[in-house]
C-alpha cells in the first residue's frame, strides 16, 4: 500500500468513529424539544450551534494548521468531538437541558473545526493532482460514514433502548477515535508550514477566487441539505403520518437521513475518481449539483415511501458527487503553505449555510409547510453551479479547465 494511501486510510478510521457524535442527535433532538418543552426556534438553535461556533473556529484552525502543522490539531480536535458527545448524556438527565445540549454543539463545533481543516489538508498534502479528486473523495467518503452510523443508531436505539443509551454509545466512540489518532495519524504539513516573521495570524482566512468561490458551493450545498432536510425531515414525516418497519417519525427520518448520506458517500467515492480520470472536475460537480435539485423537487411531492427514498437517494447522491471534485479542485488551486486556510475559508462559508438553514427552514415550515421550503432548496443547487462557473472562469480563464491547467502545467 502506497504512503498516500495508508495516511488517508487513517484519517478515515478516525474520523468514522467521532462521525457518530454528529449524527446521533438529529433524529433525536427534534422530537425530545417536544418532550423537554423546548420550542422548534431553540431546536434550530440548537442543531445550528455547532456550525455557529465552528464558523468562529475555522479561520483559526486553518491558521493553526499552517503555522504548526496537522497532526496536534487534529488529535486534539478528535479528542473534543468525544467530551462535547458526553455533554449530550449530561443534557437528558440534568436541570435546563436546552443549556446543556447547547453548550455540548458549541463544544463539537470548535472539535470539529479542526478535525475537518486537518483531514483535508492531509489530505491535500499527501496527493498528487492525478490522484487528488479519488483520495479527497475517500477521506470525505469517510467523514460522513461515520454519520449515517450515528443516525441509525440515534434513532434505532433511542427507539429500542433510551435516548440516553444512545448518547452513552456515541460518546463512548467519539473518545476511542481521539485515542486511535494519537496512535497512527503522522505529522504531513511540516514541509509546508509557514514560518515567516510574525507566523500566521490565528484571524486569518484565505480570500482568493478559489477558495470564496468553492466556499460559495459549498455554502448553498450545506444550507439545502444539513441545515433544511436534516433539520425538517422528521418534522415533515410527522405530518405525512408515514413510517418504514414500523418505526415513527423519528426513527424513520433516522434512516432516511442514512440513506442520504450513504448514498452520498458512495457518489463523494465516484465523483473524486471520475474527475481524476476524465481531467476535468467541473462537469462532475455540476452534474452532481442537479441531481441534488431534482431530489429536492421529488420530496416536495412525496406521498409514499419509495418516493420518498428515491428523493433522499437523489439529494444524497448529488451532494455527495461535489465533494470529492470540489476539495479536489481547491487543493489544485491552491498552493501548498496557504492549503490550512483556505480549507477554514471554505468550512466558514459551508458553516454559515449549514447553520442558517435549521434556523430559517424549522420555523418557516412550520407557517407555510415543508414542500414549498423544499422546492426553493432545489434551486439553491442550481445557483451555486453559477457561482462555480464564474469563479473559476475569473481564475483560470476557462470554463472547464483541465487538470493541467488548474495546477498550472
């Protein structure tokens, strides 16, 4: 096995297992406002927390990783995600949960900061332009498997079990995963730190074409999907009064979300391997982009289970097509000593669609309905396919420039 290979290898046993952490309480939390007392504004505030607080994170983990490398920040990010998923137990049982849960998102948000900067840079780092968009796929691929898991059990267990079994298990893998990478992540951005006078200010952000303009993408992408259809999709099957093996709305919103992601997962691995192999990544994310619309479109009408798993099959699939193409084409773009902060540039702009979305959608939904909330997400994808085509036409003079191009050959 390549060097290459066996760092992204790593990365992914790590941050599948913290993944659980962040899927856990989606299916859950929604629901439990109910039982808590806990109005649908706070739940958004709630499941927005995170990205708010990851939002405030990214620009100095970006700089941290530039100035002092990948491996302490990402071990210590890990290590974070795992105490913040043990504030989730401490929320069902102690006084003012909303407090607690609260503080537990805010926490995860700072931990996942830096293990998301990290896991690409590392990424970037260890990849040659050829191999980029397949490895980037992986490593994303990986990310989000771990999140699936913590659906499905979010939602299967806290059904067969107890919401706090649920929380136990997470928290129990989110630490296991801080442990492994102390153990077998390596140091990859030494080569690249800067080390000039003054260092890398902790504020700093990279606000070149490529980074604002993948950012963009990604703002729209992470709005449409973790912050309206995670956010409103248990919601939504409540009023549809439909379920999958018996199960309520929580725990088939639980699945469903799986689907999503799964289904995503399997794209982010297609997607990054295509574009190395065709020589272009910017008909692979727009293509993926579509698709995503379409899905939404389906779910706005979806009246029956097998429509309903085809719309999160369609949204999954063409959210996940983009993110393997898409890290991919911002590690060609962008040289090596500024790969920490233009990774928080783009985490600050996916962070801020994610973390509006539940705060715009749950409310919102709950006025006028979820379908025409999901008919306007459908167009979000199409306007972020623009916003691609501009900004990399401003920054290589082509609409569909060649590997070659992008890394400047």
């Amino acid at each position: 096995m390549s060097s290459e290979r066996r760092v992204v290898y790593a990365v992914i046993a790590c941050t599948f297992f913290v993944g659980f952490g962040g899927g856990v309480i989606f299916p859950i939390l929604p629901n439990l406002g109910v039982v808590l007392g806990i109005s649908p504004f706070l739940v958004g505030v709630i499941l927005s927390a995170n990205r708010f607080s990851r939002l405030f994170a990214n620009a100095p983990a970006g700089a941290l990783i530039d100035r002092i490398g990948t491996r302490t920040p990402f071990v210590a990010g890990l290590f974070i995600e795992g105490i913040a998923t043990l504030g989730y137990v401490v929320a069902v049982i102690a006084p003012a949960p909303e407090v607690w849960f609260l503080l537990a998102r805010i926490l995860w948000g700072v931990g996942s900061a830096l293990v998301f900067a990290t896991a690409y840079t590392i990424t970037a780092d260890v990849s040659e332009s050829g191999s980029r968009g397949t490895s980037m796929g992986i490593v994303r691929a990986g990310i989000t498997f771990g999140f699936p898991a913590g659906l499905v059990l979010g939602g299967l267990v806290s059904d067969l079990y107890s919401v706090e079994a649920a929380f136990v298990l997470a928290s129990a893998f989110a630490l296991f995963a801080s442990v492994l990478a102390y153990w077998i992540v390596p140091e990859t951005h030494s080569e690249a730190i800067e080390r000039r006078k003054g260092g890398v200010k902790p504020w700093e952000i990279d606000t070149s074409t490529p980074a604002l303009t993948v950012g963009l993408v990604n703002f729209g992408v992470f709005f449409a999907y973790i912050g309206a259809l995670f956010a409103t999709l248990v919601v939504f099957l409540g009023e549809l009064e439909i379920g999958m093996f018996g199960l309520d709305a929580q725990g088939t919103s639980g699945l469903l979300m799986a689907v999503t992601v799964l289904s995503g997962s399997v794209c982010m691995l297609g997607g990054g391997k295509l574009s190395d192999l065709y020589g272009y990544r910017v008909p692979i994310i727009l293509v993926s982009l579509v698709v995503s619309g379409a899905g939404f479109v389906l779910l706005a009408g979806a009246s029956s289970v097998s429509q309903l798993i085809l719309a999160c099959l369609l949204i999954g699939g063409g959210q996940g097509g983009t993110g393997g193409p898409m890290m991919a084409l911002l590690a060609d773009l962008t040289p090596d000593q500024r790969m920490g902060r233009a990774m928080g540039t783009n985490n600050v702009l996916g962070d801020i669609g994610g973390g509006l979305g539940p705060l715009v959608t749950l409310p919102l939904g709950e006025s006028i309905g979820f379908a025409p909330i999901y008919v306007a997400c459908a167009l979000i994808p199409l306007v972020a396919g623009v916003v691609l085509l501009v900004g990399i036409r401003a920054e290589t003079g082509s609409l569909n420039p060649s590997l070659e191009l992008q890394a400047g050959d």
